[in-house]
C-alpha cells in the first residue's frame, strides 16, 4: 500500500514537474516569436541610426583630428584660458595641478624665432605669476582685458634681440641684405629701440601685456601709459603686490621689482 502510494506521489510531482517546464518553454518560443515580428522594422531604424551614428562618429572624430592635428603644431601653453571668469587673450598658464610639458632652452627658442609663439610661462618666478593673478582680477574687477605678448625668454633668444638692435644703430658697416635682414627682424619681432643683452625677461621677472578698457581702448603701448593703469599698479602695491611700468618707451613691460 505505501509503495502504491509512494508511486504516485512520484507520478503526481513528475507530471507538475513536466507541466511547468512544458509551461516555461511554450513561453519562451511565444516571446521569440514576438521578437521576430518586430525585426523588420526595429533593425531598419538601428541601421538608420547606426548609419547617422557612424556618420556623426566620423564628423566628430574628424573634427576631434583636425584640432588635434592643430594643437601638435603649437606648445601647449597657447590657449585661450578664462582666469577667475576673464577671458585672457595670448598664451596663459594653466590651472594649478595641471602638469604642462617641459621645454629646453633650445626648443623655446626655436618656437620663438621661426614658429613666434611668443610668450613663455615656463620658468617664471612664482612671485611674478601671483602678480599676474592679482593683475587680472583686478582687471576682472573693472570689465577690461588683457593681451600678453612675452613672459619667459631664453637667453639665446634675448641675445638675438639684442643683436638686432645693437646692429641697426648703426647700419654703415652692413650691406643692403644685411640691413634689410635686421630691419626685417626688427618687424617679424615687434622690437622698439630698447633691448637689453641681460633682461628681466630672462630671469622670470618680467612680460608684456596691453591692457584694455570696458571699451576695448588700449591703456598703454610701447610710448604711452593711461593713468588708470598706473592707478590699479598702485593699488595692488598698496597689497604688497609688487608690479610696475617702469621703462620709458616700453610701457608694455610689467616688471616685478
């Protein structure tokens, strides 16, 4: 009688075993079926998408290869930086913690001479980068701008300069290629007539900048500063932020001490 019982028992939990799994199966093939019907319409959309996916991929990339393609032409230090909310034009230091990359003396002045990218942040004195932070906020603070022009020179390069002028002054003992080689330079540099041989640029000291107003008038040059200038120099020496114009004919020069 218990192994009658026993058998059905096992009979009973096969058979529910056995419908479950017949259950699960006819379930599966229905949701595959459905899956099936849909295709026709869902992959002709993805191809598409795919397709425009591809194609954008391709225009970014593209693009993302053209300024790669510019940005190895030139050292990283050029950018356009916003500076505590300013927009700062020329080649600006960037962030804090950011790791640029290194150059020789020689590579400097090779990117100075022939590819004029011209203002250097590597190798300037920390005091003079706290001033030039100091200089733009108090710039941000009146809505005017800044344009930088030279930071850091090798002294390869300063020696260079220094020799062109040093030859214009007097131009008798050159020949016509000659002058005109110097007087060329003299341009493709934008030199005034006061280089020094052992400058402040050098030492990490120094760089040149114009200053703009709220309504884009340059506050000073070459042969002119605007007393608002002098004005906002002083008061940031006023917070022991040490920075002045102080030679004639090249109020484009900022020097630390």
């Amino acid at each position: 009688m218990n192994n009658k019982y026993q058998n059905s028992q096992i009979f009973i939990r096969s058979f529910v075993v056995l419908f479950v799994v017949c259950m699960f199966v006819i379930i599966l093939c229905a949701a595959g079926c459905a899956e099936k019907d849909v295709p026709l319409v869902l992959e002709n959309e993805i191809e598409n998408s795919s397709d425009s996916s591809d194609d954008s991929d391709n225009d970014s990339n593209d693009s993302l290869e053209s300024q790669q393609n510019e940005e190895d032409n030139i050292p990283v230090e050029k950018v356009i930086e916003k500076t505590l909310g300013l927009v700062v034009d020329g080649y600006i230091h960037f962030p804090d913690g950011y790791k640029e990359k290194q150059y020789t003396e020689a590579e400097m002045f090779d990117l100075l001479e022939n590819d004029r990218q011209t203002v250097w942040w590597q190798n300037v004195k920390p005091e003079l980068y706290d001033a030039k932070m100091a200089l733009e906020a108090a710039i941000l603070e009146k809505g005017w701008r800044i344009r930088y022009t030279s930071a850091y020179r090798p002294q390869q390069y300063q020696s260079h300069l220094f020799d062109i002028i040093t030859k214009l002054y007097d131009t008798s003992m050159l020949s016509a290629e000659e002058k005109k080689y110097y007087e060329d330079e003299k341009v493709k540099h934008n030199l005034g007539t006061l280089v020094l041989a052992d400058s402040p640029h050098t030492h990490g000291t120094s760089f040149d900048a114009i200053v703009y107003d709220e309504n884009g008038k340059a506050l000073n040059g070459m042969q002119f500063k605007d007393e608002r200038l002098e004005v906002l120099l002083r008061d940031l020496r006023d917070k022991s932020i040490s920075l002045w114009l102080v030679f004639e004919k090249d109020y484009v020069h900022f020097d630390l001490w």
